[in-house]
C-alpha cells in the first residue's frame, strides 16, 4: 500500500489479476438447464471526453489555463455481467489528462465481485466506488450530469483519486417501508493506493513514501413519501501514515494524519426539474515525529452548495449552482480563508450518443487554490481575489 517514487507494483499486479478474474467470470459460456432462459449478454459502456479550460487571473486545475489549455480529457470502458440470478460482477478501465497530473497513465477505476442475497442484504468486494453524498459515483458518468464540475466544496476534481473508490468490500441493502418510503444503505472499508509522485509539489527536492491504514464509512439515505424527494448523510474516517524522505535530515519525518468527514444531502427530482443541496463538514489532524518544527494541525472545514438543473427541450438543459468551501471555520478572514463559486452550465445533448457543454463560473476567494499546481507565481497569496473560470467539454459515450 505504499508507492515510492511511482507505481506499487504488486498493488498493480493484484488489481489486474482481480480484474482479469472478473473478465474471465463474464465471459465464460453460461449453461442454461433445459427449460431455462440463457444468462443475460455481457453489457458494454465506453466514453471518451475531451474539454478545454480557460481562466481569468488565476491558474486552475491546469497550469497555464490563463492562456487556455486542452490538459482536460478522460476516456473509460467497462463491461457489467450477471453471472447468476444473484451474483454479478464488473470492472472499468480509466485514463485521464488533468493538468500536471494523470497524463492519461491507466488504471483500473473500480471492479467488483456482487452478491445480493435479497434487496435488503448485499455484499460487494474489489475496489469498489465511494458511496459519498448525492454524486461522488457518478463522477466518471459525463452524461449523467448537467454541470461540467460538479459544486468542488463537496466533490473536489483534484481529489478524486482519494474519494472515488476504495479496495475493500461494501455491504449494502435496500429496505421498503411501506407508506414511510424506504432506507438505501451502504457501508463501506478497505484502503486505497497514493500516488506519491502525484502528491509531491513541484520542485520539493523530497521523496514520499505514503500508507493508507483504513478507510472506512458509510451512507443513509431515506426516500421518503414524497415522490422523488430524499435525504440523507455520509460518513468517512481515513488515516494515512506518510514518510518524507527529506537530504540531510535523519530519521526522516513522520507525519500521521487522521480525518472525518460528513455531508448531508437532500435532492428533489419532480419531472425535469432537479433541485439538490449538501453541506458538509471535515476534520484534519496531522501529528509528526519533529513537533517542534511540525506542530500538531486540527483544523475543520465547511462546504455546502445549492444547485438546480431543467431540461428545457430534449437536446437541451441548463443548469446553475452555487457552492462555497471554508478550509478552517475558525478562520474566515482573507482571501485564501474562503472561496464562493458560482457556476451556470448550458448542455446540448446533439444525439443520444454525444453531447457538448459550456460552463462558466464566477469564484471569489482562492482556498481550493493549491500552492505550485494551480497558481501562477506559487505565491498563493498573490492569486487574484476575484476571478473566473470557463469550460467547453465534448463526450461521447455508449
């Protein structure tokens, strides 16, 4: 679980064998009894995206997206298949180009081995999505959304590769409750696997060696009486314990990082009209074997948005949100304390098999801002306060 300077390698090599088993199980003949119906075919998905970023003042997700970069792009394909009556199966593979980092390296997004012994009762093992708010699954599915980023306070495009799925297993269940609507839960836990290379600055001149010890939560949520309104709310603890390997300095320090975090969540859905909001909150505690010159950090933070979409006619649908982050809650003051972004998105659905979006948005504040990655010169509090961000994205999917 540790990557040094790049790839684990054993970490690969087990997820590809898990994957390939999964294949293998899919694309095995089924035999049907006589007097049975076959096993369903295989089902095939793929996409491809490819967007464009422009900023104005302050570089953002890619480093030169002040001139306009084309550093945006991502494709998958995954298979699902029904291997029995109750047991299925699944995986993905993924590719991406965000700024400075993915440089379309592949991975294997998620794969999963399903058994659902009733509606009520489910158990999924691989490296299986994040059940986390209203969205987070849905991150790698362009055409299942309206916004081009989804609200950042809550789903942060930069940190996806520590949100979007986890190696482990879920149990998962869906309960009728007659007249009182029903419960859809999910807990989860297991670990994932850091890049450190991705995680380093720019020019730091140290290496990283990081190990996930857990991640584990889980999700509730009510679908109430009130058709195609539910709510409710997320958990997740993770704790990394991360190695820096710094010249000249022995033994090399040693940071432990614990963390939680909730959303609550409520989404509305009457016809074509969506109305959605979360808010959230996280903690943050790192300690270190030099506290004198790494003191103890326990900061907590605050993220909440509203967001609303319409499908005005088939092939189009706007949509808008507002979203704003507080990186500490007992520091609000300044520009680096606070960010509000306000976005509208246009979504032009041309065929059901490719669609095109435009999205504009207006921040004020610079906190998801990151020191050396998204701000030209690193000095961060020499980003501009106000400024604005621009996105035009083409998906194809199937």
């Amino acid at each position: 679980m540790v990557r040094k300077g790049g790839t684990d390698l054993n970490s690969w090599r087990v997820a590809c064998a898990g994957f390939c088993f999964c294949i293998a199980l899919a694309a095995a003949p089924a035999r049907a009894q006589d007097g049975e119906a076959e096993a369903p075919p295989i089902e095939f998905h793929g996409f491809a995206s490819q967007g464009f970023i422009l900023t104005l003042k302050n570089d953002y997700l890619a480093e030169d997206s002040t001139e306009g970069s084309f550093e945006f792009a991502e494709v998958g394909f995954n298979f699902t298949k029904e291997l029995t009556e109750r047991l299925s199966t699944g995986g993905q593979f993924f590719a991406q180009d965000l700024g400075p980092t993915g440089n379309f390296k592949p991975q294997i997004d998620w794969f999963y081995l399903d058994f659902r012994a009733e509606d009520w009762l489910g158990i999924r093992a691989g490296r299986v999505k994040i059940p986390y708010g209203l969205y987070n699954e849905f991150q790698d599915v362009d055409s299942a959304r309206v916004p081009v980023l989804l609200p950042q306070s809550v789903y942060p495009l930069q940190a996806r590769e520590l949100f979007f799925s986890v190696t482990g297993g879920e149990v998962y269940g869906f309960l009728r409750m007659g007249g009182f609507g029903a419960l859809d839960y999910h807990l989860y836990g297991g670990t994932f696997f850091l890049d450190a290379d991705e995680l380093t600055p720019p020019g730091a001149g140290f290496e990283l060696a990081m190990h996930v010890r857990y991640v584990a939560g889980g999700r509730l949520f009510w679908e109430t009486p009130l058709e195609g309104l539910r709510v409710g709310g997320s958990y997740e603890r993770v704790r990394v314990e991360t190695t820096a390997l710094i010249p000249g300095l022995t033994p090399p320090l040693e940071l432990d990082s614990r963390s939680w975090l909730y959303v609550l969540s409520a989404e509305y859905l009457a016809g074509d009209l969506l109305l959605a909001a979360e808010y959230g909150r996280g903690n943050d505690l790192q300690t270190s074997n030099y506290p004198e010159d790494q003191p103890t950090i326990d900061t907590t933070n605050e993220r909440a948005y509203v967001m609303v979409s319409q499908r005005v006619a088939s092939w189009f649908q706007p949509g808008a949100y507002a979203s704003v982050f507080f990186p500490d809650v007992e520091n609000r003051e300044g520009r680096a304390q606070r960010q509000l972004d306000v976005a509208l998105t246009l979504r032009f659905d041309v065929n059901p098999f490719w669609l095109i979006k435009a999205e504009g948005h207006f921040l004020y504040g610079t906190a998801a801002l990151k020191k050396g990655l998204n701000v030209n010169p690193p000095d961060i509090t020499q980003a501009a306060e106000y400024w604005g961000a621009y996105f035009l994205k083409t998906t194809a999917h199937f």
